[in-house]
C-alpha cells in the first residue's frame, strides 16, 4: 500500500509542477493568438486551450511516472 501512496504523491508533485509550467505558457499562447488573429479569439477559446493542455500533460505525466514505477519494480538494481 505504500508503495502506491508514494506513486501518487510523486504524480501529485509532477502535477504541482505541471501547472507552475502550464499557466505561463497558456497565456503566451494566448498572447500570440491573440497577436495572429488580431482579437478574434473568444475567452472560451482559451479556457479550452488551457484544459487541454493541462489535461494532457497530466496524463502524460501519470503515463511516464507509471512506467517508471513498473520499471524500477521489474529490474531492481543488481549488486
């Protein structure tokens, strides 16, 4: 059990630092179409944006870290 407690701490740690990485560049992103498009964007346009971007690094983020778990769980380091 507490081996899957640390699992999802750490997921809960990279997600953490998924959103400090993801806010500022959803508002580049923004900025840049909001610069192409001149305005044309509504705001809904940019809340969807943000939920996408965060929904799919977070999964990302769970994927990587999963795999990473199973793979030090398959091949402990041999002495």
């Amino acid at each position: 059990m507490l081996k899957y407690h640390l699992f999802w701490r750490e997921v809960l740690d990279q997600v953490e630092l998924l959103w400090v990485v993801t806010i500022p560049v959803t508002f580049v992103l923004k900025g840049v179409m909001d610069w192409a498009t001149q305005g044309q964007y509504f705001w809904w346009h940019y809340i969807q944006l943000f939920a996408d971007v965060t929904l799919g690094s977070a999964v990302c983020f769970t994927l990587t870290t999963a795999l990473s778990h199973w793979y030090r769980h398959a091949h402990p380091k041999q002495k």
